[in-house]
C-alpha cells in the first residue's frame, strides 16, 4: 500500500516509517498539518496513518486537536481516504471523538507493529468490500496476514517489492494498472526509481507465476491473465 504517515515526533516517525517500509509499503511521512493538507491535496494515498497532537504552522492559531481537524476537513469534502488514528490519548471520549469524525480505526500508542499491520489489513478488506482477508486468482493465493504466496498450492517465494507489485493487480483483478501506479506502491518521496523497475518485477513474477498470469496493454500498463 502507498501509506501517508502524519506524525510530528521525529523517532516515532523514522521507526515507523522503516519498518512498514520493510513489509513492502511505500511510505511518505509529514510532520505538521499544513504538510498532511498538501500532501492530500495533492496526490492518491491508500491509508493514512494520523496522529492527533499535530503541530501547525508559525502564526496559525492554536490547534491542540489539529489531527482531529484534518480529519473532520477529509471527510467534510467526501474524501473516504482509509484513516487510522494513531495517538497517546486514550480516553473514551477521544476515542469516540475521532471514530465520530470519520476514523476508520483508532490505536492508542505504544502499539506493536503486528497489530497496526494488522488493523491496516482489516481496513483495506472493508473499503474493498471484502470479507476473505486472501486474495485468489487463477491459482495463485495471497495472503496479506502471512504475506505467503501460493501457486496450485505450492509455496513461491518473492521479494518485497515483488510482493507489492503482485497484491496491487489482485486487488483489481481485469483493471489496467500503469507504470506510474505500480511505482506509486513502490517507492515512497525521495527514493530513487529506476526506470524499468515495474518491467523486472512483472518479469520475475512471471517467472514465477506463469507467463501468462499477468498481461500487459501496450503503452497502458498491466493486469491480471482472465481466470
């Protein structure tokens, strides 16, 4: 997934950043709420990770709750961007607070990874409309909990970014996926992309996979093999 975190504390943020990094997600991290608002403004993010204690920029009246302001401006334009809240505050009525504003999910800091992952699985299944948290697809089987791939049932091993390219075609099976979209769910602001990176992981994957599992559109981009 391409993951908008918005956290202003500098050694919250970097672990986080690096190790959702290293489950394959690409990963743009903001500090304040004026960086999360373009950020929104601007480009397509599957979940958002939002802290609520935000700080805002020099000048700007005092917005102790601006978390909870960028929410209530998200889902005031009809934005349904995915938003897990991720805070230290864990009254009841902060609770109710942020689910009422529209969070689809709320986890009270410190937290494990596992759980976060986790929650981040469960709320993706929603938005897409699904209760079976794996994936299928002409043989093969991905399941997002255990990140284990299977094809006809025996196991296939890949990368991280394997494994990303992969998930992002099986969560829209027959929908043309371009070049751009698939490096979208890659690589997070500022690190480098290769030019024909999408190329060799689509090789490599029908390597795999099959030849014939994922076809490409000519100047398009790439989709799933029908069943």
């Amino acid at each position: 997934m391409r993951l908008l975190l918005v956290e202003d504390d500098r050694m919250i943020g970097d672990s986080l950043r690096q190790a959702l990094k290293l489950e394959g997600h690409a990963v743009d991290w903001v500090y304040d709420l004026a960086a999360a608002r373009a950020s929104l403004a601007s480009e397509h993010f599957d979940l958002v990770l939002l802290d609520l204690g935000l700080p805002v920029s020099a000048g700007a009246a005092p917005q102790p709750a601006s978390g909870l302001s960028l929410l209530n401006e998200l889902r005031g334009r009809g934005d349904a961007t995915p938003v897990i809240v991720l805070t230290a505050r864990d009254a009841t009525s902060d609770r109710v607070a942020g689910l009422d504003a529209g969070a689809d999910d709320y986890l009270v800091k410190p937290f494990e990874l596992d759980e976060l992952s986790a929650r981040m699985r469960a709320v993706a299944r929603r938005h897409a409309g699904r209760a079976e948290p794996a994936l299928e697809h002409a043989g093969v089987r991905l399941d997002p909990a255990t990140r284990r791939v299977t094809k006809d049932g025996q196991p296939v091993l890949l990368s991280a970014r394997e494994y990303a390219v992969l998930e992002a075609l099986m969560q829209r099976p027959g929908a043309v996926l371009s070049r751009a979209q698939l490096e979208d769910r890659l690589y997070g602001w500022g690190e480098a992309v290769e030019s024909n990176a999408v190329s060799v992981y689509v090789h490599q994957l029908r390597k795999k996979l099959g030849a014939e599992f994922i076809q490409s559109m000519r100047g398009v981009g790439y989709f799933l093999a029908a069943s």
